[in-house]
C-alpha cells in the first residue's frame, strides 16, 4: 500500500486550519474497500494525534 500526501493550510473562525491530502493506492486488499478505508483512516488518525502538538484536534475523512 502506498500513500501520497499533500499539505494545505486556511484560516478558519480566526484559527490556522492545516490539512493534509492523502491519496492512497490501496493494491491487493484483504478486506472490502470500505472496510480498508476504515482501517486506514484510524491508523493515520492515531499516527497524527501522537506526532501534533497536545491540543491538536485529528479528523481523517474518508471521501
């Protein structure tokens, strides 16, 4: 599995908003494609919680 990400910043409600892109080439999966989405998005998600600043708020999406 590979992934490719592409960074972004914006000011939202007076706060600095930072966004990162993932695109990801899922190749051979074992489970169905959501189910690999899921899985993914929650491994990012704590890989960024524990690398941000205390007071980060970590969203992966899936879209």
């Amino acid at each position: 599995k590979t992934a490719i990400a592409r960074r972004g910043s914006a000011v939202r409600n007076g706060l600095l908003a930072r966004s990162v892109e993932v695109g990801v080439n899922l190749g051979n999966f074992r489970f169905s494609i959501e189910e690999e989405a899921r899985l993914f998005a929650a491994r990012l998600e704590r890989y960024l919680e524990i690398r941000s600043p205390i007071g980060t708020v970590v969203v992966v999406r899936i879209i």
